[in-house]
C-alpha cells in the first residue's frame, strides 16, 4: 500500500544515503516498500531500485543540458532575479540549478508508474530515521481527501525534502506528469526558479489538486519541527557531513 522514494548520486551514498538506507531497514515497518533511484553502481542494501541514468528522460535531460552552466546554477544568464547578491558572492544558485534537483522529480514521475501503491512518498536521501515509524504517520502527513501533502512555508518556496502523493487519485498522477515535463520538455525555463520546490508550488497554484500543507514550527527546519521529526531527523545542508 505505501512506497517510499528516494535518490542519491555516488557520493551522495557515500556521506549521507547509506545511513537513510540502514535506517530505513531498521526502523519503518515491514510492510513499505523502498525504491531507491542510484546513478551507475548498485550500492549495497537496496531490494528495490533503479539507475536514474538510464531512465529514458532523464538522461536526455542530463545529457542535454550536460555543458548548460545557466542550467546547472553555475552561470548567470542575462536577467536572472534569483541570482541574489549572495548567489553571486558564491558563484553558485540552487534555484537555477535544474540539472541537479530535476532527478528527484524523474525518480518520482518513475516510481509513480512503477510502484503499486496508493501512496508514494518522496524523502530526501539526507533523512536518518532515528525511531520506529508507526503505520498511522501515513495518514497524519496526508489524510484522505487529498492529492498530495508538502512542507510548505509562507513566502517561501516549499520544503521538498518531504512530499506525500496520493495516488488513488487521478489528478495526482496528472500533476506527477506535469511535474515531470516542466524538465522534460524545458518548460522549466518559463519560470523564474527552476529547483523542483519551486517547480512543486508553482504547479500546486496551478493545477487543480488538493494541497495538505504539513504543519511545522520553523521556516529554517521545517522538516524537523513537524511530526516527522518525532520520527526523523534531516540533515540539510551542512549537517549532511556530520
């Protein structure tokens, strides 16, 4: 009934992945099926998976926009508003950076077509589990009657490190569709962020699906500050290397 999704590069494995996948297998029930979306190597642990390389649209994507600086957050290009003072200082901006973030949504679009299940659940590689994981979390982060449930946060993009998908309903699988040809077709490059949270609310305004926004107590850390964090724990940004 319940699928979670996940991706990870090589070295993503290597710092972080490798301890989402331990404590997966340690403390959610037995029942929820893993889908783990690598690229190249098969790293050890995983049931269930697939190389993300060689899902069809994806790598068109990534070989098409292979030497694309503007579309990997490296290169600003013309009238960027996104490329901010501090963007600029770091010569890097995630919110341009579709080559990277746009994997999540490919394994997502990938998982909802492959896995046999009424709910999918996106979950950041950079997520350990630290308790046991009760069936009724499912309902709590996204209760019937809705589409699909996120972090969000007001004038703010959401946090994607969580996303609920229900997938019983038809105008969720529409919206996963949609998802995916915002980088499929480079439809992306119409907005004026191309990271896939913002691609998520831009679409969620859009189109017509029912929204559960996942209360929490912190714009920094949302994540951690919801019921996922009596459960979780996300080690975002830096802390991915502790």
């Amino acid at each position: 009934m319940f699928t979670v999704v996940t991706s990870f590069s090589p070295a993503g494995y290597n710092t972080y992945a490798h301890k989402f996948i331990s404590s997966f297998w340690k403390y959610w029930p037995k029942d929820v099926r893993l889908l783990v979306y690598y690229e190249g190597q098969r790293p050890d642990g995983i049931t269930e998976g697939f190389d993300l390389l060689q899902l069809k649209r994806a790598s068109a994507f990534l070989d098409r926009h292979k030497d694309n600086l503007v579309v990997q957050g490296i290169e600003v290009k013309d009238d960027m508003p996104t490329w901010t003072g501090k963007a600029r200082q770091r010569g890097y901006n995630f919110r341009s950076d579709a080559y990277k973030f746009c994997r999540k949504v490919f394994a997502v679009a990938h998982a909802a077509k492959t896995a046999n299940s009424r709910r999918l659940f996106w979950i950041n590689a950079d997520v350990e589990t630290m308790r046991p994981v009760p069936h009724r979390l499912f309902g709590d982060v996204l209760p019937d009657g809705y589409d699909l449930s996120r972090l969000y946060r007001e004038r703010y993009h959401s946090e994607c490190g969580f996303v609920g998908y229900n997938l019983d309903n038809g105008a969720t699988r529409s919206f996963i569709e949609a998802y995916e040809k915002q980088y499929s077709t480079d439809a992306f490059l119409k907005d004026v962020a191309w990271d896939d949270c913002n691609q998520l609310d831009y679409l969620v305004k859009k189109l017509p699906v029912r929204c559960y926004n996942i209360q929490h107590r912190s714009r920094p850390q949302p994540f951690d500050n919801s019921i996922l964090g009596h459960y979780m724990t996300h080690h975002k940004g830096a802390r991915k290397l502790l």
